[in-house]
C-alpha cells in the first residue's frame, strides 16, 4: 500500500509541475500576443514601452500558486532529511544521502522557478513600478525550471521515503539486537 501511495505522490508531483510549465509557457503566449506601445504613445501613457497582458498575469500567478503548493507537500511528505554530522553521514544509507542532495536541489530549483515566474507576472501587473522589469523569456524559463522542480522534487520524494523505511528498519533491528542480549 505505501509503495502504491509513494508512485501516487511522485506522479501528481510531476504532473503538477508539469501542468506549472504549461500555464508558464502559455503564459509567455500571451504576453508576446500582447501589442507593444509605439514610441509616440510612449510620451504619453504610463512609461512602459509594452502593454501588460492580464493573461500573462493571471496564468504566471496561477503557475507560482502550483508549484509552491507541491514544494510544500512534497516537502512535508516526505519529511525534513537531513545529516547533522560527518558521523551521521557516515553511517548514511544511500537513499538518506540521495534524499539530502535532491531535497537541496529542489530547493534551488524552486528559488529560481518562483523567481522567474513571479518576475514575470509582476512585469505583467500593470503597475507603473514593474515596467522597468525584464520581460522576455521569464515565463519560458520559469517554465522548463518547473519541469526539471517536478523530476528533482518527485526523486527527493521517493528517496525520502526511502530513507525513512531505511531507519524504520534499523532501529527496529537494533531494538531486536538489544532484547536477545538481555
């Protein structure tokens, strides 16, 4: 039943992430459909040489919304791993140190997701003080970062369980150990 529920996570994982990409990448659509001001209108309106599109908007926050509510279940599914000590890191399974570096990587691939999307929905907002932000791109980028979130996220899932199945085990076997000595 667990390994049935951990390939359940890891695939809703995934396809969220990936679902994050696509309204990322649609976003970006919509924000090149977006006619540009010519420069005599320039002068005149509100400083921006583009027009903000409300659909690039509203599809960049909803892809920031996604992905941050799968690192944060992810997260909490699959527990804080962590190694405290170089004594603890010796005597560290595999998957416990597979948990660690996928759980750090998820982490850098969020930060950078989540800043792509939002500087992107934020030169969408319509307000005079993001005009001046770049905006090309930052939805596409922010999209490919949300697929490569849901692989290293959906690894560091299924190695955090791991791990945890792992000390489960042992400490079990050292409670065993310890009883058949007294």
């Amino acid at each position: 039943m667990e390994s049935e529920l951990g390939f359940l996570v890891s695939v809703l994982i995934i396809c969220a992430d990936i679902t994050a990409a696509v309204l990322g990448i649609e976003a970006e659509i919509a924000q090149s459909k977006q006619p540009q001001h010519h420069h005599q209108q320039h002068s005149r309106h509100s400083g921006c040489r583009r027009n903000p599109s409300p659909g690039a908007f509203a599809e960049g926050a909803a892809a920031m919304v996604l992905i941050g509510i799968v690192h944060v279940i992810a997260n909490v599914l699959g527990g804080c791993t962590y190694i405290r000590s170089k004594q603890d890191f010796n005597r560290a399974t595999a998957n416990k140190i597979l948990a660690v570096a996928f759980l750090v990587l998820s982490w850098i691939l969020f930060i950078a997701s989540y800043s792509t999307l939002m500087l992107g929905t934020l030169a969408n907002s319509g307000s005079i003080r993001f005009c001046s932000l770049p905006h090309r791109w930052l939805f596409l980028i922010g999209g490919i970062l949300c697929v490569g979130h849901g692989l290293v996220t959906s690894a560091y899932y299924v190695s955090a369980i791991a791990a945890n199945k792992e000390d489960k085990e042992n400490v079990q076997q050292e409670n065993s150990a310890n009883r058949s000595r007294a």
